[in-house]
C-alpha cells in the first residue's frame, strides 16, 4: 500500500485526507512540521505558502506517493478581514497541486483581537474547540472545519488524478 503524508497533527487537517482517501490505495500518516509563514497569515500569498510549505516538509520526512499541507489565514479585502484556507498536494517529482476553499467575512469582535496580534484560535468565543474551529463558530455549527477541509484535498487530490 502506498503512503500519503498529512503535515499536520491537526484532526480536523488529518480527517479530512482520510475522507477522501478512504476509497483510494493509500494509508494515510501525519506528521508534526512547521508552516514556516506567520503563526497567523494576514494574506492569501502567505496562507499558500503555509499550505505548500507544509506539504513539502510532509513529503521530505517520509517515502510518501504525495503529501498535503492544509493552512488557514485571513486576508483584507474591500476594507474588511475574511477567513481563508489553502491546501497543496506535492508529488515526489514537486509537482504542485493547490485549491483554496471557503471565504467568509469575520465579525468585528474577532477583527480587533486579530489586529491586537492575537491567533485567529485566540478570537474565537472562548467555547471554540480546535475541531470547530473559525468557520465552526461562524456558521453555528453547519460548516465543520473538517468539511471545510475536505473540500479543498478533494480539489488537489482531483487535480493530481487529471495530471
């Protein structure tokens, strides 16, 4: 059975690589490396970048068919901040695959902890769990982050098929 590695310990990152891959010939395995972005990316460049680095640190550790690297941030537009999040799927060869997924506007509450230099973990309603996350908290519940997620390793994981 071939490999895919994860580079994140994050269950909501790892699950959702394990829901689209269930079907599929691979054993899914994570591992624990930096983005080496800011703790909180202010810009969807730098959100991407997280994401690649990731996936690329992911597949340097292990003899893997590909890796995925998962990132969330937030960027500016029109005079407002909104949630963003990226994933890329590198092949041994460095093939790059990436997709982003799910924007939404953030409340001023969160806006001003994040301009305070707080981490988008630390803005959210204190109830907030690591698997709820952001778009947990802003959609009540009807988004999970996992889902969130998923959506995006289904976009690289279709790109990869396809190239």
């Amino acid at each position: 059975m071939r490999h895919v590695i994860v580079g994140s310990k994050n269950p909501a990152k790892v699950h959702a690589v394990q829901e689209v891959l269930i079907k599929e010939p691979f054993e899914v395995h994570s591992v624990d490396v930096p983005s080496l972005v800011s703790a909180q990316p202010f810009s969807d460049e730098e959100t991407v970048t997280g994401a690649i680095n990731r996936a690329k640190q992911a597949l340097a550790s292990a003899d893997a068919a590909f890796s995925i690297g998962l990132e969330g941030g937030v960027y500016r537009q029109n005079g407002h901040l909104y949630l963003c999040n990226w994933g890329a799927l590198v092949t041994p060869e460095q093939a790059i695959y990436t997709a982003g997924g799910l924007r939404m506007q953030l409340p001023t509450y969160m806006v001003e902890k994040l301009e305070q230099g707080y981490e988008l973990s630390a803005a959210l309603a204190a109830n907030a769990s690591q698997q709820e996350g952001a778009v947990g908290v802003l959609t009540n519940g009807r988004i999970s982050r996992k889902e969130m997620f998923t959506h995006i390793v289904r976009a690289c994981y279709g790109q990869y098929l396809v190239h």
